[in-house]
C-alpha cells in the first residue's frame, strides 16, 4: 500500500481552492486521489497529471448542484462582504472623529468607496484568475497587482481631488457607531459562511 505524496496532496488541495470548489468536494477528491494510490501504487502525476491539471479537470466536470459556486453567485457575495465592511468601518471611523453629536459623510467618502470596492474585486478576480489560467498567467497577475494597489490609493486620491468637507449627510453619533456595529458584523458572518463554505472535510 503506498501513501499519497504529501507535496502532491497539498499542492491539489490549493489547485482546488483557487477554483473555489467546495471543500466537501475537496475532501472527495483528495479522498479518490488517495484511494487510488494505495491501491495501484501508482504516481499521482501519471496517473491524475499535475495538481493545477487534475483541479482544472474537476472544474469543468462540476456545476453549481456538485460543488462548483456560480460566478454570479461569488461576484455578489464578494461585494456583499466588502461593501458591508467598508461602510461598517466607515461609519465607525466618522463617528469616532466627529467633533460634535452628528457624524457627517462626504463626497470623497463615497467615491473612494466606490473606486475602492470596484478596484479590490477586479483585483482579486485578475489574481485568482492568474492562479488558475493555463496561458497568460503573468499577465493576470501582474494587472490583478496594479488594480490592487490602486485600489489602496483610492482613498487619498478621492480626498485629494475631491473637496472633502462637502457633507453629502450626517447622522446621529450614535447611530452611526449602531449601523457600523451591525455592518461590520454583518460582512463578518459572510466571511464565516465562506470559510465554513470551503472547509475540507473527509468523506471517510
């Protein structure tokens, strides 16, 4: 009986987690993989090919009811969490460096926030795309890098060009720091939802 490489293994498990397979369907796979092995004794590599080919050929195997989530489905929970956190901290940070009762919002406030999410998302999808692709991989990356860091300099950049002191609204203190608390939490459950979405669990 021979053992699974344990480079091959982990290298397979982080394939598959680029492509956002469920880590229910990441157990199996691992699981048949190591089956497969013990029984036959035979490489890995021969016999599944490389990690990045084998979690490329379970993604096109899979659909939304077999462990593959629908991009549609990833873009809006991807915006979901980051919206959340980005208002919630938002309205925290206003709150905590406002001088009077009301918190106030400005212009440069939502259009770096917009430029932020849109940017950050662009990056992270040219990144994992980058991970994934099986041509070009150094281009996506290198674009998912500039977008990332652009995203960064949304914020100054937006209170540079834009007059920050034109208030769009202002707010109860307090009522900021509650929707905050509530926002910020709100985007920490769907993290947790993701997480537990991608743990690998053994089917055995």
């Amino acid at each position: 009986m021979t053992a699974l490489d344990r480079k091959y293994r982990e290298e397979l498990t982080l394939a598959l987690r680029l492509r956002d397979i469920s880590g229910v369907r990441v157990g199996e796979v691992l699981a048949e993989v190591e089956a497969h092995v013990a029984e036959t004794g035979e490489d890995p590599t021969t016999a599944f090919g490389t990690p990045k080919e084998y979690a490329a050929t379970i993604a096109e195997q899979l659909d939304t009811r077999s462990g593959k989530p629908s991009p549609l489905h990833q873009a809006v929970g991807g915006l979901a969490t980051g919206a959340l956190g980005y208002v919630g901290l938002t309205l925290l940070w206003r709150a905590l460096r406002a001088d009077g009762p009301a918190a106030s919002f400005t212009t440069a406030d939502t259009v770096g926030g917009i430029a932020f999410l849109a940017l950050m998302t662009a990056g992270i999808s040219l990144s994992f795309r980058a991970a994934t692709a099986p041509t070009n991989g150094k281009v996506y990356g290198v674009l998912g890098g500039c977008a990332l860091v652009a995203s960064l300099a949304s914020f100054p950049l937006s209170e540079v060009l834009l007059d920050d002191q034109a208030s769009l609204v202002e707010v109860s203190r307090w009522v900021a720091v509650g929707l905050g608390v509530a926002a910020v939490a709100g985007s920490l459950l769907l993290v947790v939802g993701a997480i537990r979405h991608g743990r690998v669990v053994d089917p055995r």
